[in-house]
C-alpha cells in the first residue's frame, strides 16, 4: 500500500542517495572510527549505523536523536574512501525534522546528552552544531543548553565535594583543548592553573572566530564556568617568555599540558609579500577582534580556500572593503571551507576566483597595489588525494588591490618546549594517539598543537582524552611515593 509516509520516505532517500552519493556507502565505518562526537558519545552516535538507518526508514531516522549530533568537523568526510559529505545528509534530515516540526523532542534528548557528555557545550554548540542551520533560533538553542548545563555543574560540584586529588596540573594555552583539560582535571578535584600568552583567554575562540558564529558573551561565560571550579587563569603570561618551561616543575606542578594551538603563520614566498597592506589572515582577524582599529582596504584580496580564507573576506566586507575576493588554486570541489560558508560569502557579495594562483605582488610606494595571478588546471592526484594544481603558461592576469590577505596555513609556535618532547616533520607535537602522552614524561599535549589546525570539536576531544590520561598518570606517581 502507497501512504503519505511511504512517498515522504522516498522522496527524502531518492535525494539523499544521488546528490550526496549515499548509494556509495561501503559500511567499512571509517567515519565513526575518526568521528570526535562518536568518541565523547560513546554509544549514543555511530555515524555508520545512521547512514544505514537513513537508507532503511528515512522518514522515522529524522525523527532520531542521532541526527542532531554532526560537529561539522568533516573528519568523516576526509577519511571515508568514496568521500561522503555525511554532514550534509545529517543537514537534510535536520532541516525537514523541522520543517515537518519533528525536531522538538529529539533535539531536547540530544542536548541533553551533549551537556552530560561534552566539556564546553555552549562553546560547542554555537560553533560546531550550528542550530541556525536547520533553521532554529540559536539564541533559544543556547539559552537551553545552558539551563541544563547550570544544573549538570551543579550535580557535579556536590560530587566533587567528596574529592581532593593530589597534584597540581600546569595548562597552557586556553583555548579548547586546554579549557576542556582544566574543566576536567578540576571536576576530579585536582589543582589547574592555565597560562595564556594573551591578554584575553579562550584561544582562537576569542582570538579569530567571528562573534557572529560564537557570541563573546557566550565564550564568557562558558570560561566564568570554568574560574568558578576553581581552575586559575592567568592571562598576558607566555610560556617560555614570561615563565620557563622548566619553571613549571619548580612551582610544584606535576604534570604539563600543552594546548598552544597553531598560531604561527605560513607566508607564502613570493615577491611583494612584504610590502605595506600585505598580512595574515589571524593577524586581520585579531585586529578585528581585540576592538582595535582594523585597517582594512577597499578592494581585498584574500589567498586560500579553507574557512579562514572565508571568514576573512566576510569580516572584511562587514569592516568596510567595497569589494572582496577569494583567490584559490583548486576548483570548488577541493574547497577546504564548509560549502554553507561559501555560499553565504558569495551571497554576500565576495567572488570567488577558482583555479587560480597569486605569482607576485606589485606595489608602488611600498604598499600593495596589484595581485599578479596566474591561471591553474588541475593534473594527477597528489599525495593529499587531491588533484595537483599546475600553472597554465602564459595565462598571467593581473587584480587591481590595496590589501593582500595570506590565509596559506598556520603550523604551531613551540620554541618554548624543550628538547625532549618531540616534534613531528610538520612542526606538530608527537604524541600517543590513545593517551596524548608526549615523548617526555609528565607532558601531555592535544588540539592544534598536534593535529596541526583542525576543529573545535577535536580540540575537544583531545582534551578529555588527555586529561583522562593526566589523571591516571598522577594517581600512578601518588601510588610512588
Ligand atoms: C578564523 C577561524 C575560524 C574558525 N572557525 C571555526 C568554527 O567555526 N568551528 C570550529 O570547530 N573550528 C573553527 N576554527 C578552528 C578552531 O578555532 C581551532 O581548531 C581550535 O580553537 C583549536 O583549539 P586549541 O585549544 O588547540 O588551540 P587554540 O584555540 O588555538 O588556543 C591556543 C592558545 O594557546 C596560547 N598559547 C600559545 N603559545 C603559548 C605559550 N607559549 N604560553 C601561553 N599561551 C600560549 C595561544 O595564545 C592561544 O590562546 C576556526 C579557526 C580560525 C582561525
């Protein structure tokens, strides 16, 4: 028998299976094996399984909790063999749970879980979960999660009044990684102290996130959660210039963790990188940020493809640019950004100029004044498995600008640590993937500073895997002595 149901059913599959290849699937479950929100869920989330439901009833999976938990990391995404974007599905299905008003009592359920489960939840719902996207009003989103997250902290301040534990824990950096390490060391009763080299904590939070995407009230009071269990935050101190590494051991703390994200800018090496009204997109976008009076051109260009290269076209038309463009050496396909995010900039008026490469940058007077650019078409897969880019000879064509965004890459900054804890060839921290234990003993490190940069979500993740692995490790030197 044909129902309305049965047609709704069909209809929702026959869309998701062709434009986002959900006949594709393998079920080799690669995707929840990398997923960070499968990781902090535990058996609440297996991306794999929901694909399987999807295809089975797609019509009662809307009505799933499950759907609601994509973090828009992409890690999936970039990990599953046939490349598919499962966070776009989960958006369909969101979107027409709430279109058809399905989405109430299994929205309810889902934050519920993500306050009990997931260090941040205000942080990590504004940014990673993006209410607004299926059409509901974030403000209200926000104002839920937070009720039931006063009340979590609260159940979790009586259990923790049971608990003293023995050790003081250094933290340095604060931003997601380090909040969530010092949230969760301090929920099992051991001292915190965070160290953070800027005048504001929070990290790339606060530093480059737009408030439009993350509200500083928000972030504020997700870090006044945090001071208020007595972690201690001391900000404008870095590490290596105002404290020494070593330092931390001889103020008594027993175990380090190092959040220190990426924050040191990739230039790309070309001629005129130097001139005035050249900068990079973190140092743009703190400028912005920090209330300061951002100089901003009137006709931008910004190098890059990912969300940064995004988010600082964005800012720069709201702060003034009369025009904004993106130069990106790929093609749309490879875009690292978040296709919604690309969309919205290009609604917003920036262009978006693909298959094309910066050569060198013409100045006059010592500032910017054009892009020289070169055509690209793209050759054999390269060892990303992504199509290589090569210039096209004699395709040179020249854009007219008073600003040069760089948003190339950022690697960490970790001068500041010393010789034994290794890094990686890309300048990363090596760690023990299970444990997040570095090469020296007592220093744990995750986030940015590891994976190089990557998302909040995974920032997150990292932290609780490693204060997990703090804790074990200062209950182990208690058993020592
Ligand atoms: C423009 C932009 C937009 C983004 N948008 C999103 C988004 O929408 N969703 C999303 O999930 N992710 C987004 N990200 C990525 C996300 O912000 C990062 O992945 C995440 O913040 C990494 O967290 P972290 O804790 O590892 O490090 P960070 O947040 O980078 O924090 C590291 C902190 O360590 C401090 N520090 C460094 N060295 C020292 C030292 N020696 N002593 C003391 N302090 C030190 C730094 O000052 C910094 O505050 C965005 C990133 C950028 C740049």
């Amino acid at each position: 028998m044909v129902t309305t149901k049965n047609i709704e059913s069909k209809e929702i599959l026959e869309e998701l299976l062709d434009t986002e290849k959900l006949k594709y699937c393998f079920e080799c479950g690669i995707c929840t094996s990398c997923c960070p929100m499968a990781e902090l869920l535990g058996r609440d989330y297996n991306p794999r399984q929901l694909l399987e439901k999807v295809v089975l009833d797609p019509k009662g999976t809307m009505a799933s909790n499950e759907i609601w938990f994509c973090a828009w990391c992409y890690c999936c995404h970039r990990h599953c063999p046939q490349a598919l974007k499962l966070p776009e599905i989960f958006l369909r299905l969101r979107t027409r749970a709430v279109d058809d008003q399905q989405h109430t009592e299994p929205l309810n359920n889902a934050l519920r879980k993500i306050v009990q489960n997931i260090p941040l939840p205000l942080v990590a719902t504004a940014v990673c979960l993006h209410p607004e996207r299926a059409n509901l009003e974030k403000k209200k989103i926000l104002e839920k999660i937070e009720e039931s997250y006063l009340e979590h902290l609260r159940q979790k301040k009586m259990e923790r009044a049971q608990k003293v534990s023995e050790g003081k824990v250094a933290v340095i950096g604060s931003g997601p990684a380090s909040l969530t390490v010092a949230y969760e060391l301090s929920m099992k009763g051991y001292g915190v102290t965070v160290f953070e080299a800027l005048p504001y904590a929070g990290g790339m939070l606060r530093k480059c996130i737009p408030e439009s995407r993350l509200p500083r009230e928000i972030l504020e009071k997700e870090i006044g959660f945090i001071r208020d269990l007595g972690v201690e935050i001391k900000t404008a101190v870095a590490v290596g210039k105002d404290v020494s590494f070593s330092d931390l051991w001889r103020d008594g703390y027993k175990a380090v963790f190092v959040g220190a994200g990426a924050h040191k800018s990739q230039h790309l090496k070309i001629e005129g990188a130097d001139l005035g009204g050249v900068v990079h997109a973190l140092d743009f976008l703190w400028s912005v940020n920090s209330g300061g009076n951002a100089d901003v051109g009137k006709k931008v260009v910004v190098i890059g493809g990912g969300n940064v290269a995004v988010d600082a076209a964005k800012t720069a038309l709201c702060k003034g640019a009369c025009e904004a463009v993106i130069l990106y050496r790929r093609s749309r396909e490879e875009m690292p950004a978040i296709p919604w995010e690309i969309k919205e900039v290009e609604e917003a008026g920036v262009k978006i100029e693909l298959l094309a490469a910066p050569k060198r940058i013409l100045g006059e007077n010592g500032r910017v004044k054009a892009i020289e650019c070169i055509r690209m078409q793209l050759d054999e897969l390269d060892e990303s498995g992504r199509r290589k880019p090569v210039p096209i000879e004699g395709s040179e064509f020249t854009v007219e600008t008073d600003m040069v965004i760089f948003a190339t890459g950022e690697t960490p900054d970790l001068g500041f640590l010393p010789s034994q804890v290794e890094l990686n060839e890309d300048g990363t921290v090596w760690v023990n993937p299970l444990t997040m234990e570095t090469s020296l003993q007592g220093v744990f490190a995750g986030g940015d500073a590891v994976t190089g940069p990557a998302t909040v979500i995974e920032a997150i993740r990292a932290g609780k895997c490693a204060a997990r692995s703090i804790g074990k490790y200062l209950r182990s030197l208690g058993r020592e002595t």
